[in-house]
C-alpha cells in the first residue's frame, strides 16, 4: 500500500494570488494554441482525399496544381428521385425538377466561395476556376498555400484529385473484309443477333426511332456513311445541342482521331445503306457525342468528365426541353488503381459519382464498360466498380457470341468482379451483365469497318438496347430499365448472378417486350427447375412470382433484402413437379409494409439455388 500523502497545515493553505492566475491562464493558451497547431493538419487531412495529401507534398507553397472543390451544400436529388418515382413523373417533368434543383443550389451555395477565388486570382495564387452545378463543386487551379488555405473553409466538404480518364483498349483489331471479297459488308453482325436485336425491330417493329444515344468517348467521326445521316446536327439542330468539344479546339462537328468512340457508336446506331451494314443495335435512334476522353483535360482548371456530363444533362441549357437529352450515355472508359497515375489512382473512386447520380436522375441512363484487365478477380475499373446500389454503377462485361453458340464463354480479359467496393455482399457482385465484345464488327474513321474486341465493343451492345426501350416507352426510369435489362437476361456461368457473367447475357427481345402491352415473359428452358420471371416487375402494390420444379419435392420461396437478409418467407413445402406461382404484397414477415427497393426473390430445392431481383416502386 502506498504511504497516505501529508496534508498541509490548515494555516499553510492561502487562494491563488492574481498572479498566479494570470500565469496559469497564459500556460492554459499556450498549451491551447499548441493543440490547435497540433489539430489543424489533421482537420486539413481529413478534408483533403489521400491522393491530393501526397500530391501537394510534393509541391512548394507557390506550384500550380488542379483539384476539385466539393461544396459542403448538394441539392437533395435522391428524395427527389424517389418523389418522382412515386408521382410517375413523366420524362419532361422529371428532367425539368432535377436540373432546376441543381442549379438552384449551385447559385445559392457558391456565391461566397467564388467570391474568394476572384479575389485570390487577382492576388495570383489562383490561376483559373470553373463552376459546375450537375454536382455542387468548382474546379480550382491554384498553388499549393492556395489550395490549403481554401480547403479549410466550412462551406467545403472535401478537395478531390483531377484525374484524367482513358478510354478502355482495343484487345487487336483488323480490317474487315466484305464476305463476297467486293462491296457488300457484313449485313447483321453476329453480336446483335446473339442480343435478339433483330427480333426486336422485324416482330415489335422498334428501331429506336425516336431516341437519341451518346457516347462520352474519343469523339465520333460525323461524316462515316454510317452515322452521317442521323448525327443529330445533320436534322436541323443547332451543332452546340450536338457536339461538345470539351478540349477547346473549337469544331463545330463531330471528329474523332483515335477511332475509340467512332467504332462504339457504329455498334450502339450504326446503319450503312450503300454497304447493307446494320451494324448498330439501335439503328433508327439519332446521336450526339463528346470527345473528353484520352486527351487530358481542355483547360488546366476544368474537368473533362464533369463538363461533359453536365452537357449530357442539359445540352441546349433548357430545363423545360427534353427533345434534346440523351436517352442513354456509354461509357467505354475508367480509371484503375493498377496504373499508378500522380495523383495515383484508387479503387471504387469516388469523385465522378454525384454528377453520374444526377445526370442519371434527370432521365439519362449511363452504361459502362468494366475494361479488360481481366481474367483475375477484383479487376474492374473506376467508376464501373461503383457498387453503393444493385444497379450503379451499371456495369457491362464481354462474350465471345461471334465464335460460338450460346451459352457464350466470358472473354479471357472481361473484368472480373467482385468490386472493392465496402458493401454488402450481395452488392459486391459485378458486374451487372455481359455483351458480346469479341470479334466485334463496326466502323472506324474514314469510312470504313474494323474488327475489335474489348468490353469497349460490349458496352454499347447495351446502350443500344436501352435506347430501343426508350422508344418502346419514353418515360420508363432509369432504375427500371436497367432492372429489367437484368431479369430478361440469359443466365450464363453459375446459376444466378455471378462474378463473371453478372446476371447473363442481355436479350433485346425480351427486355423490350417488358414494356411492350401483350408482351411474353421469359419462360426458361422447358423442363428444368428454374425461377421465372415476375409479373409485373417493378410492381406497385402486388407481384406474381413464379417457378418450376422439374421433379416433385421440398422447396422454399422467399424474399431477402440485398443484404441478404430475410424479408419474408412466401412459400415452403413439398411441391409436385410443373410451374407454380405465388403472390408477394411488398410486405415483411410481420405484414408490414417493406420501403421501396430491390429486393432478391431466392428459390430453395434440393442441390438448386437462384435468385431474381425484383423492383417495389411506391
């Protein structure tokens, strides 16, 4: 035990003279502005993403560098989107509130910070600045002492690295030749009719007439016989709703010099009257493009990526018209850890995805390629990878439908997942479908067509079929096209989805049919024990969910949320062999109303499991 301590003497006991108080006082701000010298970094570093951190240390006070400001203030866009859902808004009204909402914000939130940033450029320790409103942020170049100073600032919510993108590599690629050796080409590629592309246009008579597609790529050239006619420019719209040049070279029509963007847009509308070449998926559908990608940023203080996504949203800059919005944008590009980069890179980046939220909140569906840095696991790109919902990003891998019959085999560098995403896991499958990407026929500058391979060819597969849906039903939302893209998929792989196949190769044919009245669900293969397709999905209120056993026996039906938790058990026993159905009300267990969602309806039998997702819209 240690020895009691001695206690003074009553009278040794005096107060604090004034002095002494003063001296604790100035220890006590002392040691204050030690701790508050001490914190400040790490406040700085908290705010400031990783790779700006390394990036600027690396600067002296007075260097020039890019970054992005993100405001601390974001318009409320997913309560919004979900109130449009609910109302059924159409495609007119919902682009109209989702871009007046951005831009609202915008104006009321950034007057005070670039107020700063003109004083600052007039100081000179910032060169140039460029304010965006598809996601509340500014684009600074400035120096070093600039940018930190800047980042301290309580209305600013985090400082983003300004990376720049590339497009996802052709894996070869060659001339293609006319089948008879002269002047006819290919006719219909053997990628659209493994995606069912003709059926859509010969039995549902749906071209895409009607729909406008883009790409976010190398640039188009405008003048392939292929495109030429229905760039959008060439049908009396003034070129600037058009085309948009985000390098500042100033044209006024679509080029491309690489070539990358001309051969995916040929495979998402791509029609050659004097060749017989349909070789697009949606080859009635008007286009329009941009040219950010592979070729750095336009101006040392704007972000390629962001600009044209606010383009995209909004291209005649008229919330009220919606004659000149994409239905659908593809994505054949990404950015991967493995790279390296300075600022490096990182997985599951998150700097793009606000603006891809909204763009896609305002009507327009964005596709995107995984890359082909496969056949490892975890090999998909930026933003591709994204995994925060079942469906974004929407990620697109590649077959081989050229060499083979269906089922196709994945190609060997199709990006894998899982995504490195912290989610559930049941979110961390990827990706979402597959295409054909193998062998891929389309056009390429100069008039004439190569064979490439890449999921750059598979992705607009997709971005095809979204603008025939489109046509079928202008007004069907984002979410439920890409939640029925997945339900008419083919399975391919392991039952259910998977890390290669996603949820299988998507079918044209059936997805449109979805929105056509009259239309025939998939039914599986004749005989087998398989989970059909649900009726209707999305559903409102009821949805009939169906299956098949191919043999008597015990089985389980139920629903889970996406985090694999059970929702509701619908129905469980043995069941005689042959189809059987069964009704979910959108409730739980204990009959309560579940919120609006993805949900996975699992059938259980013995040695079987799959799983389909299905869509509550309240």
């Amino acid at each position: 035990m240690a020895p009691a301590r001695p206690s003074l003497p009553e009278e040794r006991r005096s107060r604090p003279t004034a002095a002494l108080w003063l001296g604790r006082i100035f220890v006590l701000a002392v040691l204050t502005l030690a701790l508050l010298l001490v914190l400040v970094p790490s406040a700085l570093a908290g705010q400031i993403h990783p790779a700006v951190q390394e990036m600027l240390s690396e600067l002296s006070p007075t260097d020039l560098t890019t970054v992005l400001f993100v405001l601390d203030r974001q318009a409320d866009i997913p309560a919004l989107n979900g109130a449009l859902k609910l109302q059924h808004a159409t495609r007119e009204e919902r682009h109209r509130r989702v871009i007046e909402a951005l831009q609202a914000e915008a104006r009321a939130s950034q007057t005070p910070f670039l107020a700063e940033l003109n004083l600052r450029s007039h100081r000179g320790d910032v060169a140039g600045y460029t304010p965006y409103w598809i996601s509340n942020l500014v684009v600074v170049r400035g120096t070093r002492a600039a940018i930190e100073d800047l980042a301290v600032r309580v209305d600013i919510a985090a400082v983003e690295p300004n990376f720049r993108p590339s497009p996802m590599e052709p894996v070869g690629g060659q001339p293609a030749l006319a089948r008879d050796g002269g002047s006819r080409g290919i006719g219909v590629p053997p990628g659209l009719r493994a995606v069912n592309a003709p059926r859509v246009w010969y039995e549902l008579g749906i071209n895409g007439t009607g729909a406008i597609v883009a790409d976010l790529d190398t640039g188009v050239d405008g003048s392939h016989p292929a495109l030429h006619d229905r760039w959008r420019g060439n049908t009396g719209h003034p070129w600037q709703e058009c085309w948009h040049d985000a390098l500042g070279a100033h044209t006024e029509f679509p080029t491309d010099p690489i070539g990358h963007g001309t051969h995916v847009m040929g495979t998402i509308t791509g029609l050659g009257t004097t060749t017989q070449d349909t070789i697009g998926v949606a080859w009635g559908a008007e286009w329009i493009a941009a040219n950010a990608i592979n070729q750095g940023p336009g101006s040392e203080f704007d972000n390629d990526v962001i600009n044209c996504l606010q383009w995209f949203a909004d291209p005649d800059g008229d919330p009220n018209t919606v004659e000149d919005v994409p239905d659908v944008v593809q994505n054949s590009w990404g950015i991967s850890e493995a790279y390296g980069g300075s600022p490096p890179y990182t997985d599951c980046d998150t700097r793009w995805w606000s603006a891809i939220d909204n763009c896609e909140a305002a009507g327009v569906v964005m596709t995107w390629s995984v890359g082909g840095d496969g056949p490892g696991p975890g090999t998909i790109r930026s933003p591709a990878d994204r995994a925060t919902s079942p469906y974004n990003c929407f990620s697109i891998g590649a077959v081989d439908a050229t060499n083979y019959s269906f089922p196709y085999p994945i190609a060997s560098f199709s990006s894998r997942g899982p995504t490195g995403c912290s989610v559930p896991p049941l979110l961390k499958i990827k990706p979402e479908v597959v295409a054909p990407g193998v062998d891929i026929y389309s056009c390429v500058p100069g008039g004439g067509y190569q064979v490439w391979s890449g999921t750059s060819m598979a992705g607009p597969h997709v971005a095809g079929v979204v603008a025939l849906m489109r046509s079928a039903d202008p007004d069907v939302d984002v979410d439920t096209i890409k939640e029925i893209l997945t339900i008419t998929a083919r399975d391919e792989g392991p039952s259910g989805e998977d890390n290669a196949y996603g949820w299988g190769t998507i079918d044209a044919y059936e997805a449109v049919a979805n929105l056509v009245p009259g239309s025939v669900l998939p039914q599986g293969i004749a005989g087998e024990t398989c989970l059909l397709a649900s009726r209707p999905n999305p559903f409102a209120h009821e949805t009939t969910l169906r299956f098949r056993m191919s043999a008597g026996g015990p089985a389980d039906l139920a629903i889970y949320d996406p985090s694999g938790r059970l929702v509701r058990t619908i129905l469980s026993g043995p069941f005689p062999a042959g189809e059987h159905t069964a009704i979910w009300d959108g409730r739980d267990e204990s009959d309560r109303p579940v919120p609006t969602g993805i949900y996975f309806c699992g059938l259980k039998t013995k040695g079987f499991t799959e799983q389909r997702k299905v869509l509550l819209v309240k």
